[in-house]
C-alpha cells in the first residue's frame, strides 16, 4: 500500500541515516523523499513516499519514538490527494 508521511525532525549528525534505516527494518520501501530546511536551519521537514505491506499507523508510532523526530503524521491513500486536485 502506498502512502505518504509528513515528519519535522531535528538537523543532527546521522539524523536521515537513522530515518532510513528504520524505514528499510520495518518493511518499507522508499518512494520518493523530499527534504528541506524548515524556518529555522537546525529542523528538516521531511516528505517521505513509502510502500509497503505493513500498518502505516504503527510505522508513524515508530518513527515518533526516535529521538530526533519531532512530529509525524501520515496519508495512507495518496491518490486521493491526487483525484482532490
């Protein structure tokens, strides 16, 4: 199922790398991954496109556990983004 994530995260050293990984052991695969400065330099807004066969709820409760992760919050149908423009 494809879906789409919202993060705010801290700018630290390993901070992606740490995303990423998470990403790859909790079954998911990477899409698409957009990442900017926010409005202050040391917090990335991050847009993650995954897809993967596991619960996106549960995956958002995961990434919010990491300790440079600020906040997350998700789409799980991204095609209705899509038919909504």
């Amino acid at each position: 199922m494809d879906s789409v994530m919202f993060l705010t995260m801290k700018n630290s050293e390993g901070a992606l790398e740490r995303l990423l990984r998470t990403t790859r052991h909790r079954g998911f695969e990477v899409q698409s991954m957009q990442v900017q400065t926010s409005r202050t330099p040391d917090v990335y807004d991050v847009t993650l496109r995954l897809n993967g066969e596991r619960a996106v709820e549960n995956f958002s409760r995961q990434l919010a556990k990491l300790v440079d992760v600020m906040t997350v919050s998700s789409v799980a149908e991204p095609m209705q983004l899509r038919s909504a423009v």
